[in-house]
C-alpha cells in the first residue's frame, strides 16, 4: 500500500509541475475517480464509475430532474401516455425525430426493441437486468412510424412510468450487425430462455456482444449521448470529448436534459484521498466526491483553500442501519432488538463520526420527503436503563455470567456478534460504540469483519445476528415487497432479518399498487411505525455527499440523486 502511495503521490508531483498553475487555460472539467471504470460496456458495466461515464455516452428514453426528481423525456419526446386493461398496461413512447447516432441513422423503436431483448437474452451477463425488467413483457413498433413505439408490461405499479423508460438504448447497427435478434421477438425470448441458451445462435451472439472492444475501444463505444470516449489509460484516466453537431443541439428549443456544455470530461483515477486531496488544492483536479471528513474539515478552515474551492453536502438516499435477524432465537422477541435499539446514541455518532454531515431517520424514508416521512414519530433514544427495562420484559434474567432465559427447555445466554464490511471505518467505530454501551449493561457483542461477499452469504444462509449495512434507497419508488414482505424471509431472499406479519404485508401491497401520492403517505407512515415497533432495523442516518469544486467552474447543480453532481451543466469561467 505504501508502494501504490508513493506511487501517486508521484504522479500527482509530475501533474504539478507539468501542467503549471494556469488552470483556466484548461478546457477540460477534470474530475476525480477513487476506482477504474474497468468497463464500458453498457450492459456488463463494472461500477458506479462506469455507470457515471456511461449516462454522458448512452442515453436512456427517460431521465429525472436532478432538482425535484421529476420524470422528463430524454431520447422520447414526451413521457409515454399509459392505459392499463386487465393484467396489462401499456406504455406508449415516439422518440424524438431528432435522435441520431453516429453514423447519421435515426434512434428508432427498433433500436428500443432490441436493447430490451437484449436485456433478457441467454448467455449474457444480464442477470440483475433480466430481474429489474422482467415486468416489461413485450414491445411493439408501429409499422408505419417506426419512432412510435409501445412496451407491454404485465400489471402496473406507479414506479412503472419511470423503469420502464430506464434502460440504455443501443445502436442495433453496432451491438448485433448481423441482425441476429431481429427474427427473434421479446415473448419468444423470454419463453424460451433455457432452450436458446443451448443455442449455437445464441452463443455466437453472446461472444460477439460481450467483446471487450464494445467496453473500451474509442471505434466502439458510441451512443447517442453528447460525449464520445477519446482516450483510456488504466488507472490514470478517461477522456471524453464533446460531439460536434451533436442531434441534442438540433431541438429548439433545448430541453435542460439535453444540454451538455463541457467540450471536454477528464476524468483523473486517483485511489489515494490523501493524493486526490493534495491535487485538489493544487488545482489539478476541479472536482472531488466523498471527502473523508478530517481533510473536508480543514479544507474548509482554511482561507487559502476557501478562496479557490466551493464546498458543497447534499443529502443521499445512502441509509446506514444495523439489521437484527429476527429468527434467531436470542433476537425473536421484539422487546430484545428494541433494548438492543435504546444502545445507540445516534445525535452524538452523527457529530463525532460524521462531523454533522448525515441526516438522522427513524425509517427508509428521507426526512426531506415531507409528504412520506412520519415527523411525529419520535427516534429512539439511548437509553441504558430502558434498554434492560426492556429485556427484563422479554424474559432475560440478569445472573453474575451475564443476561440467560429458558427457551425450549433449555437456557440460552444473550450473547450477539455483529458483522460488518472490513475496511469501513464507519462500522468499525460504531461497533465499537455499541459493543461498549452493550457491555454497560451485561450483554457481550463480538464483531466480526468480513468481505462484502462474505456478508451477502452469511444474510442469505440466516447464519447472523447483528449487522451494519448500507442501502441506497429510491425516491422514485417506494415499493418495499422484495425486502420487507415475508414471502421474501426465506433464505435468497432479501427479508434477512424476518421482518413482518400478514398486517404489514398488506400494507406493503398498497404502498406499492396505490397512485395516489395522499394515500401513499399515509401508508408508509403507519409502515414506519410498524417498523419502529418490531425493531428488526435500527436506522441510524442518511449520508451526505461531501464534495468540493475549483471556484473555476460555474452553473454547479448538486443534487441528493447519484451521483450528487451534474457535470453536463458546467461551465468553465472565463478569465
């Protein structure tokens, strides 16, 4: 590690001296990346890094306001009108005339039509797509407007009007010029996805969809975005470059979603803070996300950094919360995961370990969604004596060897483990917290560190009892069943920690059918204060996005949306 530090810090000392101090001679907004993108491949991308520089490549029918989280058309010319009949509904969209690629051919349904194919084809890397989509059930073009087009989804959920327009388009041209999916319809595919996988069709097209040309070569990787890739270096950096006579420049008048005003995105992959810090200050980076606290702290003390660095935390949907298996017989009474709840100070891990910059919840919704955050249901508080009021209620009986009750004709001994990711230093100073307050009181907690993978087997297996974690929640859709109903409290299912009964249920299945936003509130508030009562989760807070921009840059818009930032607004200052 002290190699690869030194390694940086390097050829941050070269950038420093090669490039001078002229910053505004730059034309480029040059933003820092913690991690490589490792892919660009619009289907088998690699990371959040990936999808970042992919949303400036490709585009989507539909995107959101980044202010207040409305749908707007991005590739369509409007949001599609909807008819629901029966079991089905049904999405109608026409792409913008507009739209082209690169090679000069509109963006027509049929480029919809394939993608979505694409989507839930066999011997792909498509397995999570395949799951988000799978409601979308068939697609069909209007023969005589191939711009007009409608996708067949099986029921309907509000959360539909946005997914079912949330997906990369790809040029078919590019992506499969053998036309191989085109005798193949939706339906056909996702009926016979087993059969055809054993294809030697199939298989064929895999391979040649999956070529690593398509995830990195600059001949390849072109959407109908604003940006082209111009250069990749390995973990130095990615280059894209502003299309001239982009079809985005063409709608008049211009849509905020397709404004795009940097000729130039440099992106510089920094892994050290500490590097990506010093080449912030030295103005050779105009942008950095997730600044460890200690250097956003004395960045924004000191009057030298102040006068060239903007600072900026918008809140996230990125909820961290400790899970309590509720099958697990020491944790099944809800008094024992509420004494358990009373542990955590959460106003004081707020100040200490976030320096303020997270917001306190007392469920999955953000506080800032008035409309649905129950304000008058009051947080938990740390509260020692009532946490072994409470244990005392659930039965535990306090001997010199610690908290035992009789359970199945035999004595069982409160004694937790909590897990967490290794390396995240959150989790391990807040386990250290509760592992003390536990201790106050008679309760012993080990902690164990684990990889991200590790922690994903033991979940599903139902082999733990106390967790951290961190769940990046949706604005757009509040539709809760795959982690809270208990048809999903089975192991592979996301309801790990056995939450639930018939009465929730129920309400998970209106929260998730209802159009009406008055009658939504209303049931997730009575959801929070059923979550609240069981206890099976502790919601501790809800991140904010430490993040600072060169006083070079103007017209910044930051947003509680991933990934906090809209670069295609930025403007570069004249000097």
């Amino acid at each position: 590690m002290r190699k690869l530090a030194f390694y940086t810090s390097w050829l941050l000392l070269y950038f420093v001296t090669s490039c001078g101090n002229s910053t505004n001679n730059n034309p480029a907004v040059r933003i820092r990346l913690a991690q490589d993108p490792e892919s660009l491949h619009p289907i088998n991308y690699a990371n959040a890094y990936s999808l970042q520089l992919l949303n400036l490549l490709y585009q989507s029918l539909l995107t959101v306001n980044l202010k207040d989280h409305s749908a707007q058309p991005l590739l369509v010319e409007a949001l599609p009108t909807v008819e629901v009949q029966d079991s089905l509904s049904y999405f109608r969209f026409k792409i913008r005339p507009e739209a082209k690629w690169d090679n000069g051919n509109p963006v027509t349904g049929l480029d919809v039509a394939f993608s979505l194919k694409v989507l839930q084809s066999p011997a792909l890397e498509n397995d999570r797509w395949r799951a988000q989509y799978h409601f979308i059930k068939d697609i069909k073009v209007d023969q005589k407007d191939p711009h007009s087009f409608t996708i067949i989804c099986s029921g309907y959920a509000p959360e539909m009007r946005i997914m079912v327009g949330d997906f990369f388009v790809l040029p078919q041209y590019r992506f499969d010029p053998q036309n191989i999916l085109t005798s193949f319809s939706l339906p056909f595919i996702r009926d016979r996805f087993d059969s055809l996988a054993r294809t030697t069709t199939f298989k064929s097209f895999s391979n040649a969809l999956q070529n690593p040309t398509l995830s990195r070569n600059t001949a390849e990787v072109k959407g109908s975005g604003p940006y082209k890739l111009i250069s990749w270096s390995s973990g130095q950096h990615v280059l894209l470059q502003r299309k001239n006579n982009w079809w985005g420049d063409q709608v008049n008048p211009i849509p905020t979603p397709l404004i795009a005003r940097p000729d130039q995105l440099l992106f510089q992959i920094i892994p050290d803070d500490a590097a990506a810090t010093l080449a912030l200050k030295a103005g050779q980076i105009d942008l950095m996300d997730n600044i460890p606290l200690v250097a956003y702290q004395e960045m924004k003390r000191d009057r030298d950094t102040k006068e060239k660095i903007q600072f900026f935390s918008p809140a996230t949907y990125d909820l961290v919360f400790l899970g309590m298996n509720g099958a697990s017989p020491v944790l099944e009474d809800k008094k024992t995961r509420r004494a358990i709840a009373h542990l955590f100070d959460i106003p004081q891990i707020i100040k200490t370990l976030q320096g303020g910059y997270a917001t306190a919840t007392i469920g999955v919704v953000h506080p800032t969604v008035n409309a649905f955050y129950h304000h008058q249901l009051q947080p938990i508080p740390y509260n020692t004596s009532k946490a072994v009021q409470l244990l005392k209620a659930a039965g535990w009986k306090k001997k010199p060897s610690g908290w035992t009750k009789h359970k199945g004709g035999r004595e069982i001994k409160l004694a937790l483990e909590l897990i967490h990711r290794a390396g995240n230093s959150d989790f391990e100073n807040m386990g250290l917290l509760l592992q003390q307050a536990a201790r106050s009181i008679g309760v012993p907690i080990s902690i164990g560190t684990l990889e991200s993978s590790q922690i994903s087997e033991r979940l599903n297996q139902g082999n733990f009892q106390l967790y951290f974690r961190t769940l990046t929640t949706s604005p757009f859709s509040y539709n809760l069943l795959p982690l809270l109903h208990t048809s999903s409290a089975k192991e592979g299912g996301a309801n790990v920690t056995h939450f639930g009964n018939k009465e929730t249920d129920r309400l998970l299945e209106r929260i998730a059918k209802t159009e009406s936003p008055a009658e939504q509130g209303e049931l997730l508030k009575q959801l929070q204060e059923r979550m609240q009562e069981e206890s099976n989760f502790v919601f501790l807070y809800f991140l904010q996005n430490k993040i600072a921009i060169s006083k070079r840059i103007d017209s910044v818009v930051v947003s509680s949306i991933k990934p906090n930032y809209d670069l295609s607004k930025l403007i570069i200052k004249k000097e």
